[in-house]
C-alpha cells in the first residue's frame, strides 16, 4: 500500500516510482506468455476476432487445444519466475497490467522488448 507521500507524487506531480528489476522481468514473462498464446491462437482458430483484436476459437477441439497450450506456457512461465527470483507481488502486478493490454498494443510491446 503507498504512503501518504507516493500518493501525493502520483496525483499532484505525476511521478510514478520506478519498476522494481522483479517487475520489469516479471513484465517481460507475462508479455511473452500473452503473445505466444496468441500465435499459437491464431495459428488453430477459425474464429471471428473479439472487440480487443484476439482471435476466438470457434469449437471444443480448438478450446481443448489452445488450453493446453496455455497450461505450458503458464508452467514455463512459473519456472522461468522462480529461476530469476521474482516475487508473487511483482507476478500479480505484471499479470494485471499485462492483461489490459490490447492484441495490437501486445504485438508492439513483444517487439520492444524482444526486438522483433
């Protein structure tokens, strides 16, 4: 929870404190995680686009499929955090900024950090 004085630099200075080095890879894992899961998405659905730009799976056999998928991502991504020391505060922060994230904004995001 922020003090009395973060909050003060946040709504009246707008100064956020820097990322911790836990976030930022923590950050890199989950945006990863989201692109890859959309690749492999994209490459078995047929289906139709939701109104954020990711690709609906149009039965159970794609379901099945890109569940599946993600379970092992989230597996490697789980390891790969354990591996580089970062906390479940820093994991649950990066997931939820990470989740907002649109299919176009995700694309642009794995370029920068992957240079791709």
């Amino acid at each position: 929870m922020p003090n009395n004085k973060e909050l003060f630099m946040r709504e009246y200075l707008c100064k956020w404190p820097e990322p911790s080095k836990g976030y930022q890879e923590a950050y890199k894992l989950w945006i990863k995680y989201h692109y890859e899961c959309e690749r492999f998405d994209q490459f078995v659905c047929k289906g139709n686009l939701d109104e954020y730009g990711f690709v609906k799976p149009t039965d159970m056999h794609e379901r099945i499929l890109i569940n599946r998928n993600s379970s092992n991502l989230i597996k490697d991504l789980y390891h790969n955090a354990k591996i580089f020391g970062i906390s479940n505060e820093d994991l649950k922060r990066a997931k939820r900024d990470t989740n907002r994230l649109t299919c176009k904004v995700l694309e642009e995001e794995y370029g920068r950090l992957f240079n791709e």
